[in-house]
C-alpha cells in the first residue's frame, strides 16, 4: 500500500477515536486479546485432535465442525480490533518490523487454516499429512503471537 493510505487512516475517524479517548486503545486492545484466544484455542484443540492428544471422543472433522462459528467469531472480532489498533499509528506500524513479520505470518496462517488445514480434518485424511498439517498450524499461530508481541519492543 502506497504510503498516503496509512496517513489517510492515521487522520481517520476510527485513529481519531482510538488515540483521544483514554480506554479506547486498551479495551480495544483486550477485545482484539480474546478474540485471538478464542480463534487460536479453538484452531489448536482441533490440532491437538489432529496429533492424537485429548478430545479422542469425536473425530477431527467433528469437532472442527462443532468450533468452527467460534473460531470464525474469534478471527473476525481479532481482525476488527486488529484494523482499529493499525489505524491508531498506521504509518509507524507499517515500518515496524516485528509487525510486518506479524502480518505474513497471519496472512499465512489463515490461508493455511481455511485451506490445506481444512483438507486433513476431513475423514479419510492422511494421519501422517494430518500431523504434519497440525504441527505447522501451532507453529504459525506461535509466530504470529511471537511477532504480536516483539510489535511494543522495536
């Protein structure tokens, strides 16, 4: 993106409220918390279901499907509240480097999750490939919360 638009969303409404209302940032900032939480904790209790670890009485797909509006829940309110903090500094979170490592690794772990990850849940997948598939999710979740949280040090 063109520099411009982060200094349009930087003097935005939306940065506006974010930076001259006292809580705003803060309880944004826990809504965008728990929205993460329950997306990823929902993604990693299927991958653990991938890996053979607990939740043995339902089947992958199963339980994928049980926690997939939550996991949606999770990832748009994450999304949401992620567009409000980005917009309170948008041109200094463009140039931070933990957060552009943030970024693809999202960018990365959601494609994964709704594509290849959503394949190996399925009945008849692969045990192998569906191992393989869980450890990769928990591993770039793992990264973008790493990267999430190096954004305050650098």
């Amino acid at each position: 993106m063109p520099l411009w638009f982060y200094q349009w969303l930087l003097d935005s409404p939306w940065a506006y409220f974010m930076n001259n209302n006292e809580w705003a940032f803060p309880a944004v900032q826990s809504l965008h918390f728990i929205g993460f939480a329950l997306s990823v904790g929902t993604i990693v209790i299927v991958d653990c279901r991938l890996l053979g670890v607990g939740m043995l009485r339902q089947t992958a797909a199963e339980l994928d499907a049980d926690l997939a509006p939550w996991t949606f829940l999770g990832v748009a309110v994450m999304l949401t509240t992620g567009m409000l903090m980005f917009s309170a500094d948008a041109v200094t979170y463009h140039f931070n480097p933990s957060f552009q490592f943030k970024m693809v690794c999202l960018t990365l772990a959601l494609i994964f999750h709704y594509t290849l990850h959503g394949r190996v849940v399925r009945p008849g997948a692969s045990p192998i490939l569906a191992k393989l598939a869980a450890v990769t999710s928990i591993t770039l979740w793992t990264m973008v919360v790493a990267g999430g949280r190096m954004i305050a040090f650098i």
